[in-house]
C-alpha cells in the first residue's frame, strides 16, 4: 500500500470533502494512511463507522488510521480510545493543508494524535473547493456548512457547527470553471441550504444566489438544489422555480414529520399546514415539479393517531421520492430523554411509510409514459429527467449529454426510453 485510503459515510457532504481530503493529501505527500470519514446523524452510524474501522485495520494492519468527519468531532474520545486508531481529527481540520503536511511529516505524538477544535468557534466557510466532484455528467458545489436550529433529534450542528456560506460570487466562479470543463448540470449542496446568506454582507437569501448563478453562467444548462427546509424558502426561490426553466423541478423537503405536536416535539419551525401549502403553492408555480422528503418514523410520544398524520402528508403534500428514517435515540440529543417508542412499533411504521412511499414512485412513473424529457446521460444506457427519474435505454447514448427521450413503458420500477 503506498497511495491513501479513504472510506466514506454519510452524507453527500461529506463525500464531496472526502473528495477534497484527497486532493490536500496528494498535495502534502501522504502514503500509507487509510482516512475514514465517519457520520453522526444516528447512534447507529458511529455503530458503523466502528466497524469500518475495524475492518480496515484488519486489511491494512501496517497502515497508519485516521479517522475524520461528524462522529469524530462530536465523539472524540470514542475513537482515540479504540486500538486501531492512530490520529483523530475533526471537521475543521481536516479541510486544512496544515493537517495533512503534519501527517505527511510522519509525526503522531500524544496531543497531535487527537485534533478536534471546538467547531462552534469556526466563523468563516472551509475554503477548499473541488471542481467536478460528482459523475462526468454532474458535480456538486457546497455553498453552505453547518447549521444554527437546533432540532431535539439531530447531533450535525455539533458535528457541523453553526451556519456558514460560500460567498456568491466564489460559487458563481467555481460553476463558471464547471460549465468550461463540459458539465451540463450542477448541484447545490449544504447542510441547511436555506440558511445560506445569513452570515454574509446584506444576507441575501438562496433565492438570490440561485438568480445570480443562472444569470451570470448562461452556458449552464441545469442547476438543482439538495435538501431545503420549505418554511426558510425565499420569495426569489418561488419565482425563480416559476420562471426559470434551467432550474430543475425536483426539491428535497426536510418534512420529518406530519403531526403538528410531534413538529413542536422536533423543535422545527414549519407546521403541517406549512408543509402542505409550500407544496401546493410550487406546484402552482411549476406543474411539473416533485417532490422528496425526509421522514422519521417512531420518534419519541408518537402515537398511532400522531403516526397517521406522517402518513397522510405523504398524499396531502403529494411526496414522491421518500427517506424514511426509523427514529434511534441519538445520545447526547434532548429527544434522546424523551419517552421512548417500541421497538417493533417504530419498525412497523416505517415499513408503512416505505409501503405509501413506493405507491407514489409507481404513480409517478406511470404518469411518465408517453411523455418526453430532457435526459441527463450518466452512463451509456441510464440518465435522469428534470425530475431526477431514472431512465434506462436500450441504446446506447453519449454518456455527459443531455437527450431528447420520450417514455416508452415503465418496466421492473424503471422507466424506459
């Protein structure tokens, strides 16, 4: 072994800093070294990210282990505790240069050996960005880092920190060098997107950022938002989703729930009727879109009756694309004092909820036959629609580039072309 090893989990935040850990590593030299880039959104993930660990230092047993990301930064000592561990930093320092020429210098005493600042201190944006992370077709730009909300549920705030933005014009740049290399779509992504621009000069909202990116990149075909929270979107956003074609109609809602009490349990800041109305008022705005959403199953005092209005909202708000999350105390987190749900019940609900979720996917597929779309080609033979849909083609097409398909049947929960 000579040339790092990096293991990612997680979120696709996190892959695309893997993707920058790389490049800083390469610049500083590092070989010999597995890096794993842990997650913290569950007890069940850190469960995860120790048996990774373990894993690779049983195929790597002559290899340094670095152990970086969520997990690392809210559970340190977690992981300088475990044998196979040799240095653990946190999420500030791994997006330094400094980090890595300090691991390069093959230099791990006891206090180097643990790296984690206090991520709440961190005010500027972590400045490392990578041009064409993603597939050849589409990359990701981070505009945005960490959250100031504070939901009952959710520990990444204190992986993460509080809320940080990329200034516009530096995303503006970075697009700009995506589109010259031959990108037709890119994909804006965050920890709470919503709360881009806050911290910056005259805090302009997403909504402007979106505006000026279409504006001043006139060569970029596509551009896409990751997960939002519908209750901070800007009036901006809602006109550039109605009138700007080369935003894409596809949104990603943080919903979790759709039980008012539950909401206020949560500590979110959107009701049911919130929920409900931004989905009519966007798909007033642009017939086309739909919808994703994050739902968690089983959270704390959640009855029946609690657990029959997540399940309506999937109908009422019209949801087609679902991440069902079966609730696991997170420690550390107030929901985690809270009273707790069965086991069994949380799992029975979530199998319903993935249940409503596929009746949806096989409703929207259905509506697609005989309609034509413009694909994005990810390989020779699957691409994606404006509404991110997967299409798959009997020909082969030019993978990168964006083809006129109409729909031919849905086949196997695949849409064909």
């Amino acid at each position: 072994m000579n040339a790092p090893v990096f293991a990612t989990l997680g979120c696709r935040l996190n892959a695309y800093e893997t993707e920058a850990m790389k490049e800083l590593s390469a610049q500083a030299g590092i070989t010999d070294t597995v890096i794993v880039n842990t997650c913290a959104v569950t007890a069940e993930a850190v469960r995860k990210a120790r048996q990774e660990i373990r894993k690779l230092r049983r195929e790597h047993p002559k290899a340094r282990l670095v152990v970086t990301g969520c997990a690392a930064q809210t559970e340190p000592l977690t992981f300088t505790a475990m044998g196979e561990v040799d240095a653990v930093i946190g999420n500030t320092e791994k997006m330094q240069p400094e980090t890595w020429q300090g691991l390069a210098a093959d230099f791990i005493g006891e206090t180097e050996a643990l790296q984690v600042d206090d991520i709440m201190s961190i005010t500027e944006t972590a400045g490392h960005l990578i041009d064409g992370f993603g597939t050849r077709s589409r990359a990701y730009v981070q505009v945005q880092n960490g959250c100031d909300h504070r939901c009952t549920f959710c520990i990444i705030p204190f992986g993460r920190g509080n809320s940080r933005s990329v200034p516009a014009g530096v995303v503006v740049d970075q697009i700009k060098r995506l589109v010259d290399r031959g990108y037709q779509e890119v994909v804006l992504t965050g920890v709470d997107m919503t709360s881009w621009g806050a911290d910056l000069p005259a805090q302009p909202k997403l909504g402007d950022l979106v505006m000026r990116i279409l504006r001043l990149v006139p060569d970029l075909p596509r551009l896409r938002i990751s997960s939002i929270d519908s209750i901070e979107v800007d009036g901006a956003l809602m006109g550039a989703i109605a009138t700007e074609p080369r935003l894409m109609p596809h949104l990603h809602l943080s919903l979790q729930h759709g039980d008012n009490m539950i909401l206020k349990r949560m500590k979110r800041r959107h009701s049911r009727d919130d929920a409900i109305q931004f989905a009519q008022d966007a798909r007033r705005l642009r017939p086309d879109i739909t919808f994703g959403a994050d739902i968690i199953a089983g959270f704390p005092t959640e009855t029946d009756a609690m657990f029959e209005n997540s399940l309506r909202l999937i109908k009422d708000c019209d949801l087609t694309w679902l991440h069902v999350f079966p609730y696991s105390p997170r420690p550390g987190t107030p929901a985690a004092r809270m009273p707790q749900v069965n086991g069994k019940a949380i799992k029975e609900r979530a199998a319903q909820l993935r249940k409503a979720g596929q009746l949806q996917v096989d409703k929207h597929l259905s509506a697609q036959v005989g309609q034509t779309h413009q694909v994005l080609m990810e390989s020779p033979h699957m691409g994606r629609t404006e509404q991110f849909t997967e299409v798959h083609f009997d020909a082969p097409q030019i993978e990168g580039q964006i083809v006129q398909a109409t729909i031919s049947k849905q086949f196997d929960g695949q849409l064909r072309a």
